[in-house]
C-alpha cells in the first residue's frame, strides 16, 4: 500500500471476525518493526502473540475476572486514576461529549468491544523490563506504532488496548512472560467484523484544531 493509505487507514477497530491472521505474517511485521529507533539503540520492547488456546484461555480468566468485578490493575499505573493534567483531561472529556457512542445508550457497545477483547483472535502484547526509564516507554510507544502501521500495509485491522492487560497476572501465566517484564498494552491484529456497528466510522473521534497543538517559532 502508498504510506498515505496506509496511514490514512489508521483507525482502531473494535470488532474483529473470526478469521485468524498467518502465523508468519506476524511474525514478519514484529521482525520489521525492530527497525524502530529507540534510545541508544537499547530495544527495550519484547513482543508475545496469543492466540489459539493460549488466547481462549485468557478470554476466559479475563470473563471470570469481570464478572467477580475485580478491579483492572494494569503493570502501568492505573491510567484512568492518575492526576492527568487538565490539558489532556479536556481532550478526553470533549471527545467523550461530542461522541454519544461513549456515553449515550451506546456505551454498552463499546462496554462489550473491550470486555470480549474485541473478537481479536490474535493479540500481540508488548513489554519492557520491570527495570526502565520512561524513555523505554516512549521506545515502546514507537515500537508499537511500528507494529501497527507494517499490520495495516499487509491488510490488516489494529486495536490497541490497556484493557486487555487489565489483568496482567493471566497475560503473565497464558503467555509465559516473566515476572521482571512489565506489560505494557496490547494489540489486536485482524479483519474488520464491517458488519458491527462499534466499527461505524460515524464513531471515529474527532481531533483538535491544528492551531491547538502545532506553532512554528521563528
Ligand atoms: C495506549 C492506548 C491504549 C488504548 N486503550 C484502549 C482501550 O482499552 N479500549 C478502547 O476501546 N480503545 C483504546 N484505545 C484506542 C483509542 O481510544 C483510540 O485510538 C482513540 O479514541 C482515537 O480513535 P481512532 O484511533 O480510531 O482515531 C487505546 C489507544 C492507545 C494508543
């Protein structure tokens, strides 16, 4: 695909069919996406897809999970309960207040998107060592970009998501990681379900005016 297709194509995707991605379609994209640059050049990232009974077993747990209401406790701080500064906080709040979909009648979509890990039925996770700097997260974030823009050149949908590490004990046990890595998010790699209306692109959220977030200082 041109880059700007690819780019323009950046959206996330909130219901997958059941139709699994190639094995070493997977892998090659993860290959690929070591290229990213990182501090130093110290590729902090580690990469595990779950899929087949490794991932059913974890939808599993995580359904127990939910429903026992057991509180997400993501490696990462809990993001929703930090003290976002009031910057970001506004971004949210708006994009929520011009989306009824988040907030209406229809939270229960978006609710069920992520309680059933969107359909996905491969789910690449990403982590770094318990050990890091935050620079390591931006390493990540980059690494995880990466990921998706090489997962969308091959035809493939994304969704990243923190709630799929909502419970990053099962993601530990189900994908054999170690207890020195920290989970950072998840990334769902498959085809759209165009038949859901959670992928509706009526619900893609809008961005802020340019002028807001870019000034050129001479
Ligand atoms: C680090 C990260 C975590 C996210 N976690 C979730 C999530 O748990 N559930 C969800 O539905 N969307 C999640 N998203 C997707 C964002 O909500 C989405 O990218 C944003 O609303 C903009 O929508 P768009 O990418 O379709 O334009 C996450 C995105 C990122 C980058």
């Amino acid at each position: 695909m041109k880059f700007n297709d690819v780019y323009n194509h950046e959206r996330v995707t909130r219901k997958f069919t059941n139709r699994k991605v190639n094995e070493k379609m997977i892998a090659q994209i993860i290959e690929r996406a070591q290229q990213s640059p990182s501090l130093l050049n110290s590729q902090p990232w580690k990469a595990y897809t779950l899929t087949g009974n490794a991932l059913s077993g974890l939808k599993k747990e995580v359904k127990k999970q939910l429903d026992l209401k057991v509180e997400p406790h993501e490696d990462f701080a809990r993001m929703l309960s930090l003290n976002w500064d009031p910057y970001p906080s506004q971004n949210m709040a708006a994009l929520g207040a011009s989306q009824p979909y988040f907030f209406n009648n229809k939270m229960d979509l978006f609710t069920n998107a992520n309680n059933t890990m969107f359909n996905a039925q491969d789910v690449v996770f990403v982590t770094i060592p318990k050990a890091s700097p935050v620079w390591s997260v931006y390493d990540l974030g980059i690494f995880s970009q990466s990921i998706m823009l090489l997962a969308i050149n091959e035809g493939l949908s994304v969704m990243p998501a923190h709630s799929m590490v909502s419970y990053p004990e099962l993601v530990r046990k189900y994908g054999h990681i170690s207890e020195d890595e920290l989970i950072g998010m998840a990334i769902g790699l498959g085809y759209k379900d165009n038949t859901a209306e959670v992928n509706d692109d009526k619900y893609i959220p809008a961005r802020l005016p340019f002028e807001e977030i870019y000034k050129l200082v001479k």
